[in-house]
C-alpha cells in the first residue's frame, strides 16, 4: 500500500512537472506565432517555408537590382566626368585706353580639367577671340594670366 501511494505521489508529481513544461512551452509558442503574424500576411494559404521561400527570392531580386543600380552609378560618375562641370570668367582691360572691363577669359572644363578657354579682347574698333584647348588643366598653348586664372578658379570649384 505505501508503494502503491508513493507511485500515486510521483505521477502527480511528474503530470504536474509535464503541465508547467506545457504552460511554458504554450506561452513559447504564442510570442512565436506572434513574430511569425509579422512576416507573414493572414491571406496567405502557403506554409511557413513557403511564404519564407517567396521572401528569399525576393531578396535574392532585390540584390540583383542593387548590383545593376550600382554599376548604372558607376557609370553615371565616370560620363559626369566627361560632361561641362566647372566655368568661370575673369573681366579685364586688355587695353589702357578702353574702361569697363569688356574684355574677359572664359574657362569651360569637364571634371577631368579638359575643355578650352575662350578669351575676348575688346578695342575701340574691334574684337578678336581666341579659343584654346585645356587637357588636365593644362595647355599647350601659351596662356595669359587672366586665362590661367579663369583655368584656376574654375578647378578650384572642383575641390
């Protein structure tokens, strides 16, 4: 009889312990469910791996079209180089006798300093451009000071 009431104590004991075990393992499995409602839509009739299946191939999209936005910005960097980004212009008199400063130097450069300098030298009775190349801030051709320093101020912009 006392072995009979001792086997009684353990199994309650032990169908207690196994309650409190599936108390806590409900309370687990609610938090998760909760979680997982986040992620996944209540319309939908896919299983779990299923619907993270979708969510998988959607980033995998996803990192393709950053990779193609990437390269489309490196490319965009490498054409802004080559469009007209810096100009700037020095007003001057190229002659003692004429005012007003109507003549000037205009520097046109692409973000690789190449582009060309164009000057205006205004007299009483005429004018005369000049047109010279610029490769990498540089010219082959002898500069005036107002053309180097439309060159300079224009790069300066750059930095």
């Amino acid at each position: 009889m006392q072995d009979l009431k001792t086997l009684i104590y353990v199994i309650s004991i032990v169908i207690g312990l196994l309650i409190i075990w599936l108390i806590f393992n409900e309370i687990r499995f609610n938090k998760l469910r909760k979680k997982l409602e986040l992620f996944i839509p209540e319309k939908s009739k896919g299983s779990v791996t299923d619907i993270l299946w979708e969510y998988v191939k959607k980033s995998e999209k996803l990192g393709e079209k950053v990779n193609t936005l990437e390269k489309k910005q490196i490319e965009t960097e490498r054409k802004m180089l080559e469009v007209l980004k810096f100009v700037e212009i020095v007003h001057y008199n190229a002659f003692s006798d004429i005012g007003g400063e109507t003549s000037f130097s205009l520097s046109l450069l692409n973000g690789n300093g190449d582009g060309v300098v164009v000057s205006s030298l205004q007299s009483r009775t005429d004018a005369r451009v000049y047109v010279k190349p610029i490769l990498n801030g540089k010219s082959r051709i002898k500069l005036s000071n107002e053309e180097e320093m439309a060159i300079k101020k224009a790069l300066q912009k750059s930095k």
